[in-house]
C-alpha cells in the first residue's frame, strides 16, 4: 500500500487534508506533520512514496524540506501544495519539487497528481531506475543549445521567437519550460502544447530572469548529446509532418511535434549521471540497459512532472506502441513511426519490418498503405530544412 506523508504547520489545513483524503484510507497510508523536522522522523522510521508539503513553514520552510528529502529519499515523489509563490521561492522549488499544486484548489487535482505517481511507478523495473529519476530537478541541455539560447537571451533585440526556436529545438530545454508553464507555479489556465505558446505566456523578461538569472536551463556535457539533439528534432519534424499529412486539429499538430520531441527523454535522464546520452548507467553496467529502459524512464519523469497523460503513454510507448490504452492514429502510434522514419538512412526501401516497426501495428489499423506518403512528407520536410540551411 502506498504511504503519503502530508506537512503543514496549520493544523486546519491538515483537518481538512484529512476529510479530503478519508475515501482513499483503503487504498493509501496516511500521515499528517506540522513540521518538516517531523517529517523527516517520520520518513526516517518508515520511508514513503510521496511526500506532500507546504511551501511557507516556520523553521524549515518547504524547500528546504524537499531539498533534504531529495538528499535521502530520491525516490520518494515530492509535491509542494501551497498558496503562496514568490519568483524566489518558485525558483528554489522548480529543481527540488516534481509538481506544484496551489491551494486552495480542488481535491480531485491533489488525489490525481497522487494517483499519477502511483500508476507511473508500475513503468519501472526497480528501485535503482526511480533513485535515477529521482535524483533530477532539471535535465541537462546540450551546450551548442545552452550557448544560443544564453547568447541570445543577452541580446536587446532578441524575440520570442528567436527564444522559441532554440529552446523547441533542445530535449532538455523542451521538458523544463513545459514542466514549469504548466504547472501551478505560473497559473495557465489550460495545459500549454507548444514551446511557443509556452515562450510567449511567460515573455522574454520572465524568461531572461529564469534562464540567465536563476539557471533553469545547464549544459551538459556533450557525448553523446549532439545525436540525441539532431534525432530528436528530427523526429519531431516527422511527427509534425505526419500528423499535418493526416489533416489531425492543430493541437495534435502541436502535441505530435511536442511529444516527438521529448520521446527520448528518458536518454537524457541517464545521461545527467554519465554524462552520456547512450552509455552505461544500471547496475549491470551494459548499455542495453539504457536501450531496454529509457522509454520507461522518460515516461516516469513526464508522469512526475505533471505532464497530459497522452504525452506521458506516447514516450513510455514510443518502442511498444500495441501496449498502448488508446486506438487509431493516436500520438503513441504517430511517434513511433516517426521515430521509425526520422532512423532512416535515405534508403528508398520502406519496409515496416526493415524500419523497426513494431510488426503487424500498420496492418491492425488499417495504414499500411499510408507509410509511403507519411515518408514523402517526411522528406519534403528534410528537403526544406536542408534547403533554408537549418541544421
């Protein structure tokens, strides 16, 4: 059973945790602190799974608490649930807490974002991997993205636009400013999908100060990292271009090149302890590990961050789309052909098995005769790129 432990310092906010969270008793462990000194007794005693705190406590306040948890629990999963946010606090909070739930707000929103890491945990083969996952507050960009978006960030004349285009461009830099603009920190009134509605709701003022001011975004080193960067990007481009070939609305449109995006997140979560982006990094020291676990990585530190839970299914899946809840040409099934496509050497044999697609998915939806113009317009996609010197 999974055990919850709750901290705030007013024992009527604590009350009402408690009424909130009465139907749940048969299916969690619940306590309730006042203090984080408390709660770390209590962690000491009996470790949890998720911790729940506030923000403003006397003594240790909640980021330090978190902090402190983060030091000796990695894998316990950390919700800050507050209704006071300064920008210095929120700062603190974006690398130490996985989500930000304000309060006063409604209960299901808590019970949910528990829930998730719940459901996430069963991604994960062992410990080992949420102590990994665990351990990240903001993943490492890749220093030729770092640089640019640093550089350009110090320009008078930089736009939102300019910022978009480096940033959507970057893994790392993707999932920190999703995370961030939509969680409660920021207050969004609908879940953001896009880095340029994400660039555009925060504005380059609040953006300079996040980047150049607090350091949401770190290089990295840089082996292996140039690969992922390119192959994610381009696998991006092809999930656009598919989902714009198939006539989808334009929020999937959003949504496919987001998702494709971050599909291998889970590499850079591996690479922010090696260094690398394809190295060993389990126990058993053998980089199929990273191959066999990277896609459940990704998938769990999505689900932590607070992300849609299409977006979560399609990077956890992106290798084993038949596992997928969904049905039709939904993202999970549009990323992994276009990571399928993005892998492809500029041979003109479009061979599902010879691609690496997973074998009868095309035919059990009735789209094999589709990979051909999804290839064409992948292609025309490159071929434009190529063309207007984009690299």
């Amino acid at each position: 059973m999974m055990r919850i432990v709750f901290v705030d310092d007013d024992v009527n906010v604590l009350h009402a945790l408690r009424r909130t969270m009465h139907s749940m008793r048969s299916e969690w462990t619940m306590e309730y602190v006042t203090s984080g000194p408390e709660a770390l007794q209590s962690l000491a005693k009996t470790p949890a799974e998720v911790i729940v705190s506030d923000m403003r406590m006397p003594g240790m306040d909640g980021w330090q608490l978190l902090a402190e948890v983060k030091t000796l629990y990695p894998q316990t999963v950390r919700l800050v649930l507050s209704g006071y946010a300064d920008s210095g606090s929120i700062m603190r909070l974006v690398g130490t807490a996985h989500q930000y739930i304000a309060k006063p707000g409604e209960s299901m929103i808590l019970k949910t974002a528990i829930a998730q890491t719940q459901l996430m945990r069963g991604l994960l083969a062992n410990d080992e991997l949420a102590f990994l996952v665990g351990n990240v507050g903001t993943l490492p960009s890749f220093p030729k993205a770092f640089q640019e978006i640093s550089s350009c960030l110090r320009q008078p004349n930089a736009t939102v636009t300019d910022a978009a285009r480096i940033i959507s461009r970057d893994v790392a830099m993707t999932a920190n400013i999703m995370k961030l603009v939509n969680s409660a920190f920021f207050g969004a009134r609908r879940q953001v999908a896009s880095v340029d509605r994400a660039v555009a709701f925060l504005g380059l003022d609040t953006l300079t100060a996040l980047v150049l001011g607090h350091g949401l975004f770190q290089s990295a080193g840089s082996n292996g990292m140039e690969a992922l960067w390119q192959h994610s990007f381009k696998t991006a481009m092809a999930a656009r271009a598919i989902a714009i070939h198939e006539k989808l609305p334009a929020h999937r449109v959003e949504e496919a090149f987001l998702t494709g995006m971050l599909h291998d997140v889970g590499r850079v979560v591996f690479a922010t302890r090696t260094g690398k982006a394809s190295a060993p990094a389990t126990s058993d020291g053998t980089a199929e590990q990273i191959e066999k676990h990277h896609a459940d990585v990704g998938g769990y530190l999505l689900g932590l961050w607070g992300f849609p839970s299409q977006v979560v299914a399609a990077v956890a899946l992106h290798h084993t789309p038949s596992r997928r809840a969904d049905a039709g040409l939904d993202s999970t099934v549009l990323v992994h052909i276009a990571d399928r496509l993005a892998q492809r050497q500029g041979e003109s044999l479009l061979d599902p098995k010879a691609l690496g697609i997973e074998p009868g998915l095309l035919e059990s939806l009735g789209l094999t005769d589709r990979l051909p113009p999804w290839a064409a317009a992948v292609d025309a996609i490159e071929d434009q790129q190529k063309t207007s010197g984009t690299n």
